[in-house]
C-alpha cells in the first residue's frame, strides 16, 4: 500500500497497548503508516507481549528493551533510543498516549527534532506533584502540538492553564484545523475516549470465553477484584498494609481476588497471612481482566485506567488514592475515594453496596468513535 503520511507511535505500557489498539487497527485507513515504537517499559510477558497478539496489535517495528531503571535513568535511556529511531524515520508526525516515561521521552526526543506530537488522553490532572504520571503528563501537553482530550473536564483543565486553541467540534473540523495554523498554539479538541472504543471492541469477544472465572472458582458478581501497583501506594509500607488488611477483611465475606503487579508481588512477603478467600495471582492478560472486571460485584483498584473500566462495565468502584483524574466517575455515583485507610476503604466498600447503580452518561467518554476523530485530524494536520 502506498502511504501519503507516516506517523510513529510509541507505546512502553499496558494502558498504552489498549489505547493504541483501536487506533492501530485502523490507521491504514487513513492513508498513515505507521511505525511502532515499543519502548519495553512492561517487559512482563502477560503485560506486553499477550497484549499484542489478545488487542491484535501487529508487532513493534521497534523494540528497545529499556526495562525496569530509575525514572531519571529510564526516561533518558528512552530519550535517546527513540531519537535515533525518529531521525532513521523522520514521521511527519509522533504520536504518544497517557503519562508514563514512555510519554515524556518521545515528547522531548521530538520536540528537540522539531517534529510534531500528538498527545492522547490530553488534559487529565490529578493535581497531586508526587505522582511521577502528573509530571508526565503536565509536561507532555506543553510541548505537543496536538491535544487530544477524553472528556470535557481535560479540556477545562488546558483552558485553565493558558491553552485558548480550543477546537470546537461543532464546526467543520477541516476548517478549524486550517484557522488554528495561523495561532502559535496546540490546537486541544475533545473526541473522547480511544479507552472507550477498547472497552466496546472487545467485550464481547472476551465474554465469549470466561475460562478465568473457572480457573479461580469464582461465580458472576460473587467476588471483589482487586489492584494495586501505583508508587505512592507499594513503596509505603504503611500503607501497603493497611491496604491489606482491608482486603483482609472484605475477603472474610466475599472471595478477593488480586492480579498482582510485578512491583508489588516484591513487597509482599508472606502470602500465607492472607484471608483463606484472598486470591492472589499472577498478571493476567487483558480478555480476561475484562471478563474479571465485568463480572465483578465491587473493583478497588489505585489504576486511572481501571476506574474507567469499572464505570463503562457499570461495575461500583472503591479508589486507593486520594484524588482522581476520572472525576466523571465520582460524579455519577460509580466510584468513591477512600485513599489507602483501612476504615476508610472498608467504608467507602459498605456505601458502595448500600449506593443502586447509576445508569452511566456516555456522553462523559464520547461515542466509541474517538479512533476514527484522532486519525481524521492527524491526516487533517499533515496536509
């Protein structure tokens, strides 16, 4: 196929993967090549190499094998793999998803190349400096030269710090895009979550093989699922255990089951202290989480992208944190903050079950067409 534009795409992380997909799937479509870029952030083989071959991701074009470093160590080591990469390359334009060091380090490798970027999920704030993923974030949006938001509120949050380049997708887009060249500002434009388009894509292709409920004897809405890998969270050890022992204590009426990250399986030491009905696993590849997730009767969960899940699976949501960039779906009703107090989460746990179920607004995440919009004005951009 003969391609007018190239586009590189650069990925390191699970929720990386699932945003790419639909996007992925997709591109030639449009006229785009794209060379994909996998930085090998997760290197885990259920937390990168299944996500290819499960999200029907064809493989990398490139895989640089950073692994596990430092923040600062990983995210220059990434810095100048994706450089020589992009200067072999030379796209006409890198596109980069979420807030890992992944995102950071191919926003500044090009930038300083002067190519431009597109930022997926653009305009989330947690608002909270300790969190690694706020200064990638915040960082990536002020270098990129498109920002492509998931819901109204990231929007809201660009126009609060100085982004007055605001598409209105009411218009023509092809007409916006050619007035917003003549501003020197990154055009933001709202086209929903490309998480969402995930989510509806595959489903129903995951329900059709629930295995994993067998495998772990679980039974439809009978058991909580459980996550926690985020920093702030497994490199406290206070918290880590209060975390735990709520856990503990839910297991004692209803089975938990924990799909254990790589960072946190180190931290725990001692398995066998756990609640007979606490399940502890191995990372588990993405059709079956969405099969665990959407049979769940309750998800706690320190994942952004798993409270997401939860509300698009109209499953009730408990938060290990203290804030949220989803603030849609604490709005609804679906999700509650109890950060990591043991008291706290087993209160928010009982005002979860005692709360009925909100019928979930789609209009917060889009329409499930947010891949088709993004590729629409990247082809728009190249012109």
């Amino acid at each position: 196929m003969k391609y007018k534009y190239k586009c590189v795409s650069v990925i390191g992380a699970r929720p990386q993967f699932i945003k790419a997909a639909p996007i992925t799937r997709i591109m030639d479509r449009f006229g785009i090549k794209e060379v994909l870029v996998h930085t090998g952030q997760h290197y885990d083989h259920n937390m990168s190499k299944v996500f290819f071959r499960e999200l029907k991701i064809r493989e990398p074009d490139y895989n640089l094998g950073i692994g596990s470093l430092s923040h600062g160590a990983q995210t220059g080591r990434m810095m100048e793999r994706i450089e020589s990469v992009l200067m072999k390359e030379k796209p006409g334009i890198v596109m980069v998803y979420g807030d890992t060091n992944s995102t950071i380090a191919a926003a500044l490798a090009a930038v300083k190349l002067h190519i431009p970027v597109a930022h997926i999920e653009a305009g989330l704030r947690s608002y909270n400096k300790k969190m690694p993923e706020e200064a990638n974030r915040v960082l990536t949006d002020h270098v990129s030269d498109i920002l492509f938001c998931p819901t109204q509120t990231a929007v809201k949050n660009l126009r609060k710090e100085g982004f007055t380049n605001i598409i209105n997708n009411g218009r023509l887009i092809e007409d916006s895009f050619a007035e917003s060249r003549s501003l020197d500002s990154p055009a933001v434009v709202n086209v929903g979550d490309v998480m969402y388009d995930s989510v509806l894509f595959n489903l129903s292709i995951a329900k059709k093989s629930p295995t994993v409920l067998q495998t772990y004897k679980l039974s439809q809405k009978n058991y909580c699922l459980a996550t926690i890998h985020r920093a702030e969270n497994t490199d406290d050890r206070t918290k880590l255990e209060s975390i735990f022992r709520s856990f503990n204590e839910i297991a004692q009426k209803v089975p938990v089951i924990i799909p254990l990250h790589p960072r946190t399986k180190k931290l725990v030491k001692d398995p066998g202290r756990f609640d007979k009905n606490l399940t502890i696993v191995p990372p588990v590849a993405y059709m079956d989480m969405l099969v665990l997730s959407s049979s769940a009767r309750l998800i706690l969960t320190d994942s952004g992208g798993l409270q997401k899940e939860a509300f698009f699976l109209n499953v009730p949501c408990v938060t290990l944190r203290e804030e949220t960039e989803w603030v849609e779906t604490l709005r609804s009703g679906m999700n509650t903050l109890a950060g990591t107090s043991e008291s706290k989460i087993l209160r928010a746990v009982r005002h979860q079950e005692r709360v009925s179920l909100k019928k979930r607004e789609k209009r917060n995440f889009g329409d499930g067409n947010a891949s088709e919009r993004v590729l629409n004005i990247i082809k728009i951009f190249l012109k």
